[in-house]
C-alpha cells in the first residue's frame, strides 16, 4: 500500500501539482494542516486537499484564517502572516473559512495494518508546539507518545517545516517537513511516502519560480511579498 504524507502546504499549488505528477495514484493521502497562508493559491489548494485527503486535521493557520488570531505563529514571521491572513480571508468563500475550522485537530486512521495519528503540532498543544524532531530530547517525545492511548504505530506531526523521524517505544514519529514553504536550509519541498510498511522522507524540487512570480501579482505590501520570495528562494526563514 502507497500513502502520501505531507503537511504545511502554504498555499503553494506548483508543489502540489509537482507532488502529484512525482507520486500518482496513491492508495491514500494523510495530510497534516496549514493547507493556506502566506502562499497565493489558497483556494485551488484547500479545494485539491478536500477532494483528494484521506485524513485532514487543522493547522494554526488554517485556524487563524477559519477564527483570526496568531496562535503559534513564528513571532519574526507576524507582519508577513497577518498581510496573508487577511488576503486569504478575503479569497476563500465563507463555506470554505467553516469547513477550515471544522477540521478536527487530531486525527486516528488505520491502514495497511498500522495505526497513524495525524496532528499539527504535537499532542501536547495540536497548533502550537514547537518541537523539532532533530533535536527533542529524548523524553519530551516520550511524553507527547505517552498520551496517546492507544499508542500509534506512526505519529505524524507538522508545523515546524522540518523532516525528521524518531522512534520511541514502538512508535516512529514523522515530521515530513513541508511541501510549500520548506525551511531546511534548501528550497525543494519535503514529503513521506509509506510502502507496504517502509516510511520514507523525500525530496521534491518544483517550480518556486512559478510561485515567487505569483506573490508578486498579490495585493499585498511588497515588502511581504519580498519576504515570502526570499523564503522559498533560500528555504530558510
């Protein structure tokens, strides 16, 4: 059985449409929150990832578009997450905002015999911890396991932009990283793949180009717009 994993989108169609034609026809698609903000295609990607998921669950930003606010924003990327906040606000339908909002926070799905529990950030605070799984020690990942019951065979975690994985007891944690706004110092996007039981981070290089010319067609503050590019451009923020 092949599963897409990814998470934190951004809004980012041109990786999207580059994980699709790297990866098609998977059995499933898990997909862990911030499908919209600070990219340009907020629409055409929510509407992509509630066609085609298999399990969804909310980011911190599809929360502050769907109910405002700045929970677990980077406090240096406030000024670009509020001009892109309020963009992708005045873009998505009010149904679309809702069903944003509806989204559970965490998420339990049984495949291929293993158990996979989906949340943004950590079960500790599903929008706001920030934990890397590169340098966590230790027990901080053995607690954020420990109140999963039952425990997982996979946790699978977003939010920092980072790809790791851990294991810990008998659960592998997974942060694939993210496929539209990548931040580990290289601007390819990042993703994993289970196969019949094989987990696996890999790299994807798309258009950013594409996307970098699309910020600047935004009503947005330039001085945003500059920051947005230099972050796909670099992978770093």
């Amino acid at each position: 059985m092949k599963i897409i994993i990814f998470s934190d989108l951004h809004a980012n169609w041109e990786a999207l449409s580059a994980l699709q034609r790297v990866e098609s026809q998977p059995d499933a698609v898990l997909f862990m929150g911030d499908i919209v903000n600070f990219g340009p295609d907020p629409k055409r990607c929510l509407d992509w990832v509630r066609a085609n998921a298999t399990a969804v669950v909310r980011g911190n930003h599809d929360h502050g578009v769907a109910f405002g606010g700045e929970l677990g924003v980077n406090p240096g990327l406030l000024v670009e997450y509020r001009a892109m906040r309020d963009f992708t606000q005045t873009v998505l339908p009010a149904e679309d905002r809702a069903w944003l909002g509806d989204l559970p926070l965490n998420h339990n799905v049984e495949l291929d015999g293993a158990r996979f529990h989906l949340v943004h950030a950590m079960p500790s605070d599903p929008l706001a911890r920030r934990l890397s799984l590169v340098s966590a020690r230790q027990e901080e990942l053995e607690a954020e396991v420990a109140q999963l019951s039952p425990r997982p065979d996979v946790l699978l975690v977003g939010h920092t932009h980072l790809p790791g994985m851990r294991k810990v007891g008998e659960t592998i944690i997974v942060n694939p990283g993210s496929l539209g706004q990548p931040r580990n110092g290289i601007p390819d996007a990042t993703y994993a793949v289970w196969r019949d039981g094989d987990l696996q981070i890999h790299h994807l290089h798309y258009d950013h180009d594409a996307t970098q010319r699309k910020l600047m067609m935004l009503p947005v503050d330039p001085d945003v717009v500059d920051r947005l590019q230099e972050i796909l451009e670099t992978g770093s923020a």
